[in-house]
C-alpha cells in the first residue's frame, strides 16, 4: 500500500516538475502585439543581388522564415534578431533578410527566377516558423538551420554560433 501511495505521489512531482518548466518557457514570448511600423530586418525581395553582395564582402546570408501570425516570429524578431542588428552582430559576417512566406508575394532566387514566397520555402523545405537558413552567396545552406525556438535567451547564442560556423563551412 505505501509503495502505491509514494509510487502515485512521486508520479505527480515529477508531472508538475515536467510542466512547470514549460509554463515558465510560454512566458518568455513577450513581444508587442502590434509591431512597429518599420522594422530594422529587411524583406528578402531580390536573393540573386544579395548573392552578389554576399560574395562581393565575404558574408553569408540569414533567411528568416515567418509569418504574420506567427506570434514566435516576432519574438524572435524583436527580442533577439533587431537587438543583434543594433548591436552590430552580424556586420561584415551576414546578411539578415526576412521571408514572409505569407504574403505570397515575388522573390526573385538566387538563380534568378520569380517564384512566390510560399512556393520558394515549399522549395526549401520550411513548413515550421520561424526557420532560419544560413547559406552562402549561390544559396546553398552551409550549416544546420535553426526551425522554432525554445528559450530566447539562448537564441542570440545559437545564431551567432550557426553564423561562425557557416562562414568557416563557406569557400
């Protein structure tokens, strides 16, 4: 009976245990609800000149993957991405562009072809939000992508490790 009893009791600490930890991490998702009107990542639009430019300065290019209802996408925007731009990050190492897959608008690929949003991350395989690819200046991905997040603390982290490994994988 009592090893019923502590077999039961030790069951429920651990659930709580397991639980409370992923209550605490949905609170680390702060972001504004109506984003600001200009924001410092810019849209990928045209990824055959920005492959020029990347190659041109020896930098690899960040494709942030995301959504307009993507509430951990402008998480990750506004509490880690915009903060590493300000802080200079990724200057002279990446190029940080936005795909908003959508809005199903024209991009023009690295190769040099039109193709909507949402039809060129099918292309790539991103189906989760936010994904960020690192790739070189011809769009091949250099390192492992990053698909969501977990604890935004660590992110900055994360991404700059994936940046530094990208440029050593680059020829």
């Amino acid at each position: 009976m009592f090893n019923s009893c502590f077999r039961q009791f030790s069951i429920a600490v651990r659930a709580v245990l397991l639980v409370a930890p992923l209550t605490a991490f949905g609170l680390q998702y702060e972001y504004e609800d109506e984003p600001p009107v200009s924001s410092l990542i810019e849209t990928a639009s045209d990824l055959a000149v920005l492959g020029e430019q990347a190659a041109a300065s020896q930098q690899i290019i960040i494709l942030a993957f995301s959504t307009e209802w993507c509430e951990y996408c402008e998480a990750l925007d506004q509490q880690v991405l915009e903060p590493m731009l300000q802080n200079g990050d990724f200057a002279g190492r990446a190029l940080l562009r936005k795909v908003m897959v959508d809005d199903v608008s024209d991009i023009r690929t690295f190769d040099g072809r039109r193709i909507n949003t949402t039809s060129f991350a099918i292309e790539r395989g991103v189906s989760l939000y936010p994904t960020l690819l690192f790739v070189d200046a011809r769009g091949r991905e250099r390192v492992r992508r990053i698909v969501g997040i977990t604890v935004l603390e660590f992110a900055a982290d994360n991404i700059a490790r994936a940046v530094q490994a990208a440029l050593e994988a680059s020829p």
